[in-house]
C-alpha cells in the first residue's frame, strides 16, 4: 500500500490481494516499529544495532538507507493519522531483544501492524487511481521476451484466470513461513512470490535464512499464536519445566538475546527435557499489568485457556520471518524487466543473516516508498498474455511438504538432512497445472521453496545467525558473502 501510494501519481495502480484486503502478516505484527526518534537515540546506534545482529552479512548501504529514511518516514505515517502510544503526550519508545535504545514505537500496545495498515489503508483508499481487487490469487506472473508485463490473476467466485497487463509489477507477497509446520504466519503466507519471481528467472538470495520466533503460544490445536519480543522486554522470564531460567548462562543477554540465540536455546532445553515446550512468565509485574500493556496478547491467550497476569504460558519456537527472497536493488529492481519486490518477499540484504526485531515493518514503509518511485519512472509500454500459469504441481499435500520442511529445514540442521529433503523433493512426481485453484498454486509454490531452503543450506557450510549447521558449528568468513541462486544457473553461488 505504502508504494501504491507513491506510484499513483504516475497512473493507475491495482493492488491485489490474496485473501481479504487485511489478512496479511502486516495485520499480526504485534512488536511494533523500530525508529531512532527518541531523545537518547541516533540513526549510528540503530544501524550499529541492525549490523550486529545481522551477524556479519547485512548489507551496509542497505542498512544505512533503512535507519536513515526511517524517521521521515514515521513522521508520514503520523501525518496519515497512524496513532502510536504516548505518555504524558510523547512517543512512548520500548526495548525489544538486541536493540541498546528504547526505540520501538507501538500501537494499542500489541497491534501496530494493524494500525498501520489501517492508516496506509485509509490513505490509498483516498488517492485517485489506486483500486483493490481481493479474493484474486495470482497464479503466476505473465513474462515476455524475459521481462515481467503483467500477472495473472485467480478469479477464485469463477474459477478464471485473468490476465492482468501492467507497465510494471510489484511483488509485494510477504513471508514464506506457511511452508513449515509451527509458524506464527498467516495462511496466505506461502512464498508465493519467491516460487513466481523464481519462474520468471529472477534471482532468489539467502533464502536459507528463516527467522524462527523463539515465543510462540504452544497449544494443541490452537494456531501457533505469537507472544511478542515486547512480553521479554517487559521482563519476562523463560523457564524450564521445573521452573528454571535458563538463558541466563547462555547470552549475556540473557532473554532479550538475538532471537536466533534464543530460539536454539529453547530447542536444546526441549531436547534436553524430552518436552515439546518451554515457559514464558510474566506473572510478577502485578495485577492486569499484561491486561493493559499488550491487550490482545492477553485477551488471546484467554480465550485459549491462558491468563498471563497469573500463570506462565507453554511456548515454542515458530517460523516467523524470511531475512532472504528475491533479490532487489535499493530501489525495489529485481534482476528481471518490469518487476520490483518489497517487504518480507525482497532481500536487500537489511536483515543479513539474522533480522533485528521491529524492522521488518519499517523495511516495508521505507523499501515500499522507495519500490514506488522507481516504478514510476518506467516508461516502457511492453505488454504481453498467458493462458495457463508456467508450473507443475507435485503429487503431493501441503501438509506432508511442510512437515518435510520442519524435519529437514529447521532450527537445527545437517547436511544428511537437507540432502534428504532434496532428494525426496526431486523425486515427487509432477503434472501440469491443468485445472487451477489456490490448492494447487500453493501447493506448486511451497515446493518450490522448500527445495530453494535446502538447496542454499546445504551449499552453506558454516553456521550463521539463523542458519544453524549442526556438522558445521562455526562461522567461516568464507561465506560471509549472499547466497544467490537462478533458475537459469541452477548452481547456489555466493557473492
């Protein structure tokens, strides 16, 4: 939306949405936005913050341009009638893991995301020339003479593809985390747009690093709902199954360390327990102090059975976030005519090996605006149509792709597994598209990328910030360069 918003003085802008307009991980973000504006911060700490936790392979410029353009742009969003919390009338900054400020701006406590989207909603709903079309899964992208013209779209109430020609497209898609099994990511989070960039023949980069949120609420049968990094930065405590802190001689930072550190720190205290969980307590801050600090937090958690103003809640690590996609330039450019990406589905190497808490939504405000004006410079006029979207679909499920994903692709993981996985990938038997529903484009997409994930983590034989190599533990500074991988060269290279 934040691009639509920029494009849409250069034509009209259709945006399209999967699902409803407002299902998207944008929706759940509860952490908030991260932005050096409080009085004891500065744009130096918040890249030097960004840096260390990307663990050696940020991309620097990428970086400075994240932290740089940051401010203005939440001094925007303000303007556009985004509220965020105040005391005493001033932006009330928390501390989340890894960041050495309080600078971590929220709304409604737990719901920041939300109000963001709701703002940068209300604005392109009021700029001339955007349109929304939802319920319209995009099958594919039309590509001609090897640039992008156009999608084509998935009119799901009639089951028709339509072609949509466009002077430029933008991938705007969001995560890929509904490719494993525990995950805090919406449905409609299914790499979609790394599996069509990847078709088109754009270059994919470091997708094998996947962020797994160390505190997911463990239920059974409940969703993998998401207890924010904000409930630690409050003081909450990890506890083992005899009520044990645990993170305290793991990191010096005990439970506001990278969440890398802490999510492997939670499998390992599983594994060393036998359990399926650990605990989260934040019982001692006082009566319906949750209650008022992160009231969705805990009017969810309620419902399902948890009140975290008097009891601990059992979690786990979940999928949570893609550092890698498709790779972009600073302005949005993929490696392919006529297509650009933004937000979660692009890697412009802001995150590197391990993505700071709360920059994922400024990444999407900052990276968005930038991807709209410089697809407002186009000025080709190529157009080109498809009758049938350009993939095979596995004989397979969803649900036994993401559980391979989960065994073989995790938190933890060795080069017999990852081969494993591409070896059973490659073996599914595969058949045209033919008839084309949302099953089967996601189900063609998520395995997809499960093969790019285990592909670049076999090729990357180190351990580095999210990517953990159980038979190679250490960093190498060898690879402390990008994965990158293109259909056309199917070789993992690094750069």
């Amino acid at each position: 939306m934040r691009a639509a918003i920029q494009l849409a003085e250069r034509g009209r802008v259709l945006v399209v949405a999967k699902d409803r307009l407002k299902e998207s991980s944008s929706e759940y973000a509860q952490g908030g936005i991260a932005v050096a504006l409080g009085e004891d911060d500065d744009v130096s700490l918040h890249e030097a913050d960004t840096l260390a936790a990307g663990d050696g392979l940020c991309n620097a410029e990428a970086v400075r341009v994240l932290v740089g353009d940051g401010p203005a742009a939440i001094r925007l969003l303000m303007e556009w009638g985004a509220q965020f919390d105040r005391q005493n009338g001033r932006l009330l900054f928390a501390r989340e893991g890894a960041h050495s400020r309080s600078r971590v701006l929220h709304s409604n406590g737990d719901s920041t995301g939300r109000e963001i989207a709701r703002s940068l909603y209300l604005k392109a709903v009021s700029t001339p020339g955007v349109e929304f079309r939802s319920f319209s899964a995009v099958a594919d992208l039309l590509v001609e003479d090897g640039r992008v013209t156009g999608a084509l779209a998935l009119d799901e109430p009639s089951g028709a593809l339509v072609p949509i020609e466009a002077r430029a497209v933008l991938l705007a898609t969001g995560g890929l985390g509904r490719v494993f099994e525990d995950t805090t990511n919406p449905e409609v989070a299914t790499g979609d747009g790394v599996a069509m960039a990847w078709r088109a023949g754009a270059r994919i980069s470091d997708i094998e690093f996947v962020q797994f949120h160390p505190t997911a609420l463990h239920i059974e049968g409940a969703p993998r709902f998401l207890l924010s990094e904000a409930l630690r930065g409050e003081g909450a405590h990890l506890l083992n199954a005899k009520g044990e802190r645990f993170m305290q001689g793991r990191h010096r930072l005990a439970e506001l360390a990278p969440r890398d550190v802490v999510s492997r720190s939670i499998v390992e205290e599983m594994r060393r327990e036998g359990s399926e969980h650990v605990y989260l307590d934040l019982a001692g801050r006082g009566p319906d102090f949750v209650k008022r600090r992160f009231p969705r937090i805990h009017a969810t958690c309620l419902r399902l059975g948890i009140d975290l103003d008097r009891q601990a809640a059992p979690v786990c690590p979940a999928a949570h976030y893609a550092m890698g996609g498709v790779w972009t330039d600073l302005d949005g450019r993929t490696t392919v005519d006529g297509l650009w990406a933004a937000g979660e589905v692009a890697c412009t190497g802001v995150h590197g090996a391990n993505r700071l808490a709360s920059n994922s939504l400024l990444e999407a405000v900052v990276f968005g605006a930038r991807a709209g004006r410089s697809m407002g410079a186009t000025e080709t006029t190529a157009r080109g149509c498809a009758s049938q979207p350009q993939f095979e679909v596995p004989d397979s499920t969803t649900a036994y792709l993401r559980g391979l994903a989960s065994k073989h692709c995790g938190i933890l993981r060795s080069g017999d597994e990852l081969e494993s996985a591409i070896r059973i990938l490659r073996g599914l038997q595969r058949r045209s598209a033919g008839r084309v529903d949302r099953e089967r484009v996601e189900l063609a997409n998520t395995a997809t990328v499960v093969e790019l994930v285990a592909r670049c983590a076999l090729a990357r034989l180190e351990s580095r910030g999210a990517h953990r190599r159980i038979d190679y533990p250490e960093t190498e500074s060898l690879f402390q360069r990008h994965s990158m991988i293109q259909r056309a060269d199917s070789e993992v290279k690094f750069e």
